[in-house]
C-alpha cells in the first residue's frame, strides 16, 4: 500500500510540474501592467463562479432524482 501512495504521490508531483507551463499561459501575469493582474483576477473570479455553478446543478440533480423516487 505504501509504494501505492508513493506512485500516486509521484504522479501527481508530474502532473503539477507539465501543467505548469500550461497555466503560465492561461494567467498571464505582467507586473508591470495593473490591467493584466485585474484580468487575471477576473478569470478567477470566472472560473470560481463556473465551478460553484456546477456543484450547485449536480446537487440539485441529486436532489429532485431522490424527491422522484
């Protein structure tokens, strides 16, 4: 079980490490520019909203499917 963890663990490091660079490109932050910080946060503030957009649907799907039963 411990090698397990271990590969998991491994995996994940590599994983953080490729994606790295991606989300360098995804948040491009220029500090000389307060425009580009401002949009970055924007972008998170966006994504924020999506994700809790998409947790909300899933419970309320979980909810009215338990309610037809």
């Amino acid at each position: 079980m411990k090698k397990f963890w271990q590969g998991l663990s491994m995996a994940v490091l590599g994983i953080l490490i490729g994606v790295q660079t991606a989300l360098a490109q995804v948040f491009p932050v220029d500090t000389a520019s307060t425009t580009t910080i401002s949009n970055v946060k924007a972008d998170i503030v966006a994504w924020g909203v999506v994700f809790i957009g998409v947790a909300l649907t899933i419970y309320a799907y979980k909810r009215v499917k338990s309610l037809v039963r």
